[in-house]
C-alpha cells in the first residue's frame, strides 16, 4: 500500500491577533512552536503597501523560538517565478501570510512556482498560517466581497477560486466584529456541502488531520448547511432577503475542537 502524503498544519487566523511583544501572542506562539525552531517566511503579498509590516512581526517573533524570520513580497505576477523568490521558500519550516486582499495573493502566486512552493512546504509537514485576507485564501472557493452588519440579499456576494490547501470549506474572518453571519450563510446557501468557518479576531482554528481546534480570545461559528430543507437562494431575485431552513451553527471556544470529517464538535 502506498503511504498516505504526510501533511503539516493550518493556522487560520481572524485578523487582529495579538502582536504585542509585552502580550500574551498565543496565537504566534503556536506559529513559532509548528516552526520548531526553523525559519518562517512572511509573505507579505496581499497589501499593495507592506511597509511596516515585517518590521512589526520581527518583533512579535523576536523572543519566540522561530530560526529565522524572512519577508516574501513582489509588486507583480512575473516576479514569481524569479530563482531569489522560489528560493526563499526552499527550507522554510512555514509560511505566513498576512493581510490585505486575497485577491491579489490568488491573482499573484496562482500557478506559479510560489504556490508550488507554499503547497510543498505543507505536504512536507509544515506550518501555513494566514491572518484576515491570509485566512480567506486558505480554502479551495474564498469570500472576497459581501455586505457585513446587514442581514444577507441574495445577489451581495463575490467568491473566488483560493489556494485549495482545506477543502469542502469556506472561510470568513474578523466574524463577530464586522457582523459577518449573514454573508457566510449566503456562502452555505449557495453550496450546502460546504462547511462554513467565521473566526473572530485575535482567534485562530489550528486544522491538521481533518480536526480543527480553536485557541485565542473570540469564537469559531461552524455553519454546516447538509440539513437544510428549503432555501430561495436559487429562486429569488438578486436584492432578496436570503431565507433559509433547518441550518446548523456551531460556536466553539478556546479548546473546543470540531471533526471536519464527521463533522461534529468536541467540547474542551
């Protein structure tokens, strides 16, 4: 029999975790302990201006048990395929990306060698975390636009293919802050075999084996759509409340876990 493909671990971030060098940084404790002492590589990739950000996570990281801390960021798509860029990426123990637009990490790296890169650094058994437009992009279809603190209308959604590395999911951040519920049901709606994920801020849904575990401040809201028996999503017209039956909603807090597979929670 052959051996199953070993693969590492996801860390999905809400936005807004705690960088603070005098905090608590659990969540980029978690980061620096997959890492295990190896180099991290910072890609950057998502902001159109990133000065500053890799300065402040130097010195987020700078007392946590991280090798070497890299930034990974080009201005445009040519440059991904450029030998110095694939290369910092060649012993990198994880990756992170921070936040910004997913798009422009999709429309960037998307079949290029920097994604080969990322997807190998993962199946080798590393880390890969994201932050807010880092999170979003971790899914195989991602949120890109949608109407937050508003109940969701059919037609107010934009979704794109992302990265692929969790699959049957998709992904919202800063969830309780921005008032996000509504447009992650109208993700579900449109796809019921979906599960939809909500992470909060300062949140983190750490994904290995196909169980998920939350650590951080906030909430992981876990929408699972396979009972729904009737929905308009498909009938209405496009500025349509949604409507939507017999959904499903998990809340999980620090500890708690979730079976992606059975898709069933544990309590802490």
């Amino acid at each position: 029999m052959a051996e199953e493909r070993r693969r590492g671990c996801l860390i999905i971030i809400g936005g807004h975790e705690d960088r603070d060098p005098r905090g608590h940084r659990v969540i980029l404790k978690e980061v620096a302990k997959h890492v295990r002492g190896g180099k991290l590589v910072l890609a950057t990739v998502a902001s159109h201006q990133p000065e500053g950000y890799f300065d402040e996570y130097e010195k987020a990281f700078a007392d946590l048990d991280v090798g070497e801390l890299v930034e990974l960021y080009f201005e445009d798509r040519c440059e991904a395929g450029d030998r110095d860029k694939l290369q910092v990426l060649d012993d990198a123990a994880g990756i992170f990306f921070s936040g910004g637009d997913q798009l422009r990490i999709t429309s960037q790296i998307g079949d290029t060698g920097i994604e080969a890169k990322v997807r190998s650094v993962y199946e080798r058994g590393g880390v890969v975390a994201g932050t807010s437009a880092g999170a979003s992009v971790m899914s195989d279809t991602m949120l890109v636009k949608g109407t937050s603190k508003e109940t969701h209308r059919i037609g107010d959604l934009h979704m794109a293919p992302g990265l692929g590395l969790i699959r049957n999911v998709i992904i919202d951040q800063h969830f309780a802050e921005r008032g996000r519920f509504g447009r992650l049901l109208g993700a579900v709606a449109h796809n019921p075999r979906v599960l939809g994920i909500g992470i909060d801020e300062d949140t983190a849904a750490i994904v290995a084996d196909d169980h998920l575990r939350v650590i951080g401040d906030g909430a992981v809201y876990v929408v699972d759509g396979t009972g729904v028996s009737y929905s308009n999503v498909a009938e209405a017209k496009c500025d349509i409340t949604l409507s939507m039956h017999d959904v499903k909603v998990h809340v999980l807090a620090e500890g708690d876990s979730f079976d992606l597979r059975e898709r069933r929670p544990r309590s802490a």
